[in-house]
C-alpha cells in the first residue's frame, strides 16, 4: 500500500516510504486491540493491518482481553485505559503478572495522573487518540524492540542469579566433601565432576545431592 500522494517525491515521502525497512519488522506481527469505542477499535485495525500487521482479535474490556490475550497469543496489544468492569491500567497490571508482552497505551486522556499509574505498570509506549498510522508504525517498533531488550536483560540477570545460587551450592558440596574425606578444595571438586560424568547429572545436581545427604 501506497501511504504518499503521487505528487509526493525525495525528502517529501512520508516516514512510510523512508522507513520501508521498519516497516518490514511489522509484517505478519499480530496485535490485539482493546478499545470499548467500538468504531475507534476497527479504525485502528484498520489502520494496523494497512502497514501489514494480523489483527488477531478486538476486545471491548478488560475481562474479555484477558481471555483472549491467553487464547491468541498476540505479539502487541494496542490497549485503551478507560473501560468498564477493568480498566486498561489493572489489565496491563495481569498481562506483566501473568505473561509479559509488548503493551502499547492509546488512550484518549492526556492527563497527568494517567500517564503516571501507566507508568507504573511498566509499559513502555502512551500515544493519545487521535493518532495517525504514520505516527503509530514507530511507537510499535519502539515498544517491541525494548520490550526484547528489557526481556533480554531481565533473562541475562536470572542466569547471573541463578549461577551465583549454582556456586554457592557447589562450594558448600565441595566443603563437606573436604571435611568428611580429608581432602583438598580440588579433589572434592574433581569428585564431583566425576560423579557428575558418571551419573549424566549436572554438577550441581550432585552438588545439591551431597548437601542433601548431610
């Protein structure tokens, strides 16, 4: 799809035609989109699936998102904050609780006090209705992209947590292994490198196992 006027040339192209890359990242993405204005909601996935991304589902309030955020499995959802039964706040809240993903706010109030408890959801992107597909193309990328950055690091912290549990598991086997065989820190490690060889485990599957025996 076009998204210039013919008379439209070089540095007068809209940021659709300049970023024609960016926009490659969007194809075949698929979003949900919660919105109790039920014209608003078609006009955005309209507006969505024009630049190539499946619209999975529309959703009308909070309650029905949930349900069908864990059904489809959409990479954004493009979510309203004022709603009945729930709004867009608690919902972004169970979405990170339950299963995180990219969340992009498009709320029709630019009131401080909104912005703010979305922030405190963690959600990364707050656009104000209206807004134009040209405007919105960036915001979703930017909100996947650090949504993968963030994942990526929060990922890279549980290893760095978990490996300095791993250690000190390993250290406390290696202790009780030099205390009851009256051996040095490197034969204890060696021992249960071996057994670890020998049972296929681990090493600190072995190691949890000879605190475990103590």
């Amino acid at each position: 799809m076009r998204m210039w006027t013919e008379n439209q040339t070089g540095k007068d192209r809209t940021f659709v035609e300049a970023g024609k890359e960016k926009l490659r990242q969007l194809e075949g993405k698929t979003a949900l989109v919660v919105d109790d204005d039920v014209d608003h909601a078609v006009l955005v996935k309209e507006q969505l699936e024009s630049v190539g991304m499946l619209v999975s589902g529309i959703a009308h309030d909070g309650p029905t998102a949930l349900e069908m955020i864990e059904a489809l499995d959409p990479s954004i959802v493009i979510l309203d904050i004022v709603m009945p039964d729930m709004d867009g706040i608690e919902v972004a809240r169970r979405i990170n609780d339950r299963e995180p993903r990219p969340i992009l706010f498009l709320s029709a109030y630019s009131d401080i006090e909104y912005i703010e408890k979305a922030m405190a959801t963690n959600v990364l992107t707050y656009l104000v209705k209206p807004v134009k597909i040209e405007e919105m193309v960036p915001s979703i990328i930017l909100t996947m992209d650090r949504f993968r950055e963030v994942s990526a690091l929060r990922a890279a912290v549980d290893d760095m947590r978990e490996n300095i549990i791993n250690r000190e598991i390993i250290d406390k086997a290696k202790k009780l292994l030099m205390a009851e065989n009256d051996m040095s820190e490197n034969e204890a490690y060696s021992t249960i490198r071996k057994r670890s060889r020998e049972e296929n485990k681990p090493i600190v599957d072995v190691a949890h196992t000879v605190v475990a025996r103590n």
